[in-house]
C-alpha cells in the first residue's frame, strides 16, 4: 500500500486528469417578502433571514420537498422533564460555529437575542414566540429579562427552561426565523456587510434588491449551492412569469391568477384564515339553533374564491404543524401532512347533495326556532374590512343566507379602525359559574356587532395558537363564547404527555368550537411558485418560505 501511494505522489501532473471545479452560479428570485430591516426580531422577511442567519437548528429537505428539523447551530440536544411536566433543554453548539468576520458563535449570543426580544421596553413584533420560556410572564409584567430562564453555563452550552412542554417549540423557537441570534456588540448595523452566522452574507440591500453572497465561514460551506441569491421585488405577477419562462428569473413566489392550473395543483399552505364571528351574547345569535342554520348554508365551494385560496374545511388552516405520528408519504407523493390534513383524513368536505341535505335541515331548524321560511326573523348586519376580497365574501354570504333561509342580511364595510372600535371584545360569563334566577338579560344599545368578517392567523405553528384564542381566559374574545368542555380538552392538551395523545385533544376541541358555532370558517388563504424548469433541489415551508441552499441544475 506504501509503494501505491508512492508511486501516485510521484505522478505528473499530465499523467492525472484535475478534479472538474464547479462553476459558481447565481439564482434570481422574485419575492414579496423583502424584508425593511436585515434585523429577524424587527423585519418579516422568513426566506431571506433563513440564508443569512442560522439558529440552533436548521430545515433540511425531507426527501418531498418540505423541510424537517435537523441540527444547525446546535450538533446535539437533550430535554429532560420534571414531575409537573416542565421540559429543560440543553444545547451543545457546533465548535465549528462561527460569524462571518471570523468570530465564533456563543451560547451567549442566543442568551442576548432572546432576551432583547422578549424585554417589553423593545416592543419587538413577535416576542410572543418566547411565551413557552418559563420567566415570560415576569419579564412581561417586570421588564427584568434576567427573569426568562435561558442562560448559557458555558460558551457552548444553551440551557432553557420552559413551562410546560410545548410541542411547538423546537420549530417555532429553536428553528425559527425571528429568534435568530445576532450579534449583540453590532445591532443597530442592518445593512450590506452585516455580519450574520448563516450559509450567506448580505453584499447588498436595498428596499427593492437584497443581494447574497455565500459565506466562507460557514460551517457547511461547501454543502451550499448557489454562489448568489438574488431576492428581486416582485412587480406584476404575469410579467415575473414571463421572465421566469425567458430565463431571466428562476423562482417566481406570486403566480398570476389567470394562469390555468394543472389538475393535481394544490394551494401552498399559509397559516392564515377568514371565518364570519357571530355575537352570543345578543339576539338572534344567542340561540345555538339559529347559529347552526347559518353555519349549515355555508358554501365554501360557491364563493369563487381566486385559485390560491380554499375552502374551509374547519378552523385551522392549512400549513399548521399536527405533532402526532406522520404516516409515511406514497410512492411520488408530495403533501405537507398538518392538522388540517390529518383531520381529512376522516372529515372531508360535504358533497353537493350533501349541502342540499345540510340546507333542509337548516330550515327545519330556523322553522322550529320560531322563523319558518325567514318570517319575521329581524334584520341583521354583517360588517367587514372594506376590500374588494373581503366584499366579496361579504356579498356571497348574504346571498346564501337570503336563498336558502329566507333572512335579510344588511352588509356594511368599515375601514380597519372603524371595525376595531366596533367589533369589541364582550365580558364573557364565567363557564363555572351558575346563571341567577330571575335575571333578565339587559337591552341592547345597537352598538354591539351581529355578524363580522374575521382575518385570523397562528402567532406560532400550532392548532394552539389558533383555538385558544376561544378559551374563556381570553378577554379578546369579541363574540362573548365561554363553554367548559371547550375549556377542558384545552387543559388536558397543554397537559397531555405524548403528541398523539395531545393533537387528538386539539382536534376534538375544534370540533367542539364548530358544534358551538360562535365562529363560521369560510376560506383559508395560499401561496403558489414556480421554479425554472433548469433546477432542483428547492424545499419549503408554509407561509412562503423556500429554501435555496442546495437548488442546482437538473441532471
């Protein structure tokens, strides 16, 4: 072996043929997520943030074109719980991590990041991430960040403290775009040469152009791809799609909606939603009956909603996270599994005749209600955000409320501070607490809401997020629901000891808010891209977030 490897240390240089270097490649991108700011706790931005920065753990293309949990500043974690359920996680960070002018990346740095994001007297936009951090509460009511239990015991020792076990939050938190560390000795320098810990650098930003270059001092430098990303400020979608098509442009985030989908497309999942709120705590809308007749006309699949947005089939949107055991995907399968679709897994959205049937039923049900056929049910209004999407909706639901129970419907858009002061939260009854003989409901003043339009998203990726919303501890609850086992499967969630066990909770909790019905979904929003046929190698996220570090040419 020793006379082998002689002989080929002895070679010429024309006896070997060189290894073939890869020639270095750029990618434009048109995107409507250029970020104002390259600071992650200020800016909203996820896909540029995700190539500049990187927390303790990263996305990886899980093999369909989602991305999955894997190391990134961390190389290894651990969690133990205590006997009231409270999880403590320790990271050991990479002693390969470092900054982009050479520095290495401490468990301090986090320490930092994490605190001036949740100190209130910065009034960062999504300090609420933190929430799961034992101490939040104190640091809201205090200022003292001292209170947040992170603390780094070494340079690369990450120690945090949660309360409870929240299923959301190593990929929310620890992979998440706005908890991303920076450097403390250099905030406030958000510009091109801002020095960042990720597989880029920023080498040039303007409020239409972010311009990346690949960092050498990344720790996987050479697992990364492009030599330059290109983030370009979208402009007309038809026209971005016509330079994608010429080869101008390699990724497109916002397709125009005249483009004629192929029959398998499906919407990009986006956490966001729009549901019609009903007000319990006034006539008619107080009797759970009349609340069922107008939930049961509803039909998503009529309102001509544009080719990105679907149908509701519940409250929770595509693209929220569903922590229970994922089968595996088909053969050539590509879904994102989420609470949505494991909840389709055994509720699929009713067949025509089966809204017809929904629709009889209805009107028996407003008949028994004392309004057969609509007769003399009094006059209600359904208020809105004014937009031409908003209006729309407005208008196909007055519609099916007119056509299939006979009710009057008045709709009323309102400009946003207008529908703020006006769809106000209402003193929700304690569940607990017995209702007084004799007591007779007070008048009503006419200012209260009756029906509203209502745009929703999850804080973090979680079914959570968006259902307890509807708990009877929230004061921001504008319909006045209260109900205790709403309430109960909600405790037994947070408490619940294996994801499995916790997600099927979350589901009959939603159930239960259906069946209550102080809340109609009517549609959920989505994305769509297109990526040049010349790559591969593109993953994602919901909420439009893709992922470019391994995007090459197609073989």
């Amino acid at each position: 072996m020793l006379a082998g490897l002689l002989l080929l240390a002895g070679c010429s240089s024309g006896d070997t043929l060189p290894p073939e270097e890869a020639v270095p490649y750029a990618l434009q991108i048109s995107t409507d997520g250029i970020p104002d700011t390259l600071d992650p706790a200020k800016g909203a931005g996820e896909t540029v943030f995700y190539h500049l920065y990187e927390n303790l753990l990263r996305w990886e293309d899980d093999g369909t074109g989602w991305g999955r949990l894997a190391p990134g500043q961390a190389e290894q974690w651990t969690v133990e719980t205590d006997y009231a359920g409270n999880a403590t996680y320790t990271f050991t960070l990479r002693e390969s991590a470092c900054w982009s002018d050479g520095r290495a990346v401490t468990a301090a740095d986090f320490v930092a990041a994490w605190q001036r994001l949740a100190n209130p007297a910065n009034a960062l936009p999504h300090r609420e991430l933190l929430s799961a951090i034992s101490g939040y509460a104190a640091v809201q009511e205090t200022g003292e960040i001292d209170n947040l239990a992170v603390s780094a015991p070494d340079a690369r020792t990450l120690t945090v403290t949660l309360a409870g076990s929240p299923a959301w939050f190593l990929a929310d938190v620890c992979a998440g775009a706005y908890t991303m560390p920076v450097r403390e000795d250099l905030r406030g320098s958000w510009d091109k040469g801002t020095v960042t810990n990720g597989p880029y650098t920023a080498a040039e930003f303007t409020s239409r152009l972010v311009r990346l270059e690949r960092s050498v001092t990344y720790y996987d430098a050479t697992g990364v791809g492009p030599e330059e990303l290109c983030f370009q400020a979208a402009g007309d979608p038809m026209a971005n799609y016509d330079r994608l098509t010429a080869g101008e442009l390699d990724l497109v985030t916002v397709l125009p909606d005249s483009l004629e989908k192929a029959e398998d497309w499906t919407a990009e999942p986006v956490t966001s939603g729009y549901g019609a709120l009903l007000n319990l705590s006034a006539p008619p809308f107080d009797n759970p009956d009349i609340r069922q007749a107008f939930r049961m006309v509803i039909d998503p699949t009529g309102l001509e909603l544009g080719p990105t947005v679907q149908a509701a089939a519940g409250l929770v949107p595509y693209g929220v996270s569903d922590y229970s055991e994922r089968p595996e995907p088909a053969e050539g399968e590509k879904r994102y599994w989420d609470f949505r679709t494991h909840s389709l897994e055994q509720v699929t959205m009713p067949e025509a005749e089966e809204y017809e049937e929904n629709c009889r039923l209805a009107r028996r049900i407003l008949a028994q209600a004392g309004y057969p056929q609509g007769e003399d049910f009094p006059m209600v209004e359904y208020v809105y955000v004014d937009c031409a999407e908003n209006a729309a909706i407005a208008q196909a639901l007055r519609r099916m409320w007119q056509e299939q129970l006979g009710v009057a419907v008045m709709t009323r858009g309102l400009s946003q501070e207008e529908y703020d002061a006006f769809v106000t939260p209402i003193v929700k009854p304690d569940p607990e607490a017995e209702e007084p003989d004799g007591e007779e409901t007070p008048e009503e003043d006419g200012t209260v809401f009756q029906l509203a339009g209502w745009s929703y998203s999850a804080e973090y990726n979680d079914a959570a997020a968006l259902l307890e919303f509807w708990g009877s501890g929230n004061t921001a609850n504008p319909t006045g629901y209260a109900s205790k086992a709403f309430d109960l499967a909600l405790e037994a969630a947070r408490t619940a000891p294996e994801p499995d066990v916790r997600d099927a909770l979350l589901h009959d909790a939603e159930a239960l808010l259906l069946q209550d019905g102080p809340v109609i979904p009517v549609c959920y929003s989505g994305g769509s891209y297109a990526l040049a046929e010349k790559w591969t190698g593109l993953y994602r996220n919901p909420d439009g977030v893709y992922f470019l570090y391994h995007v090459c040419e197609a073989s």
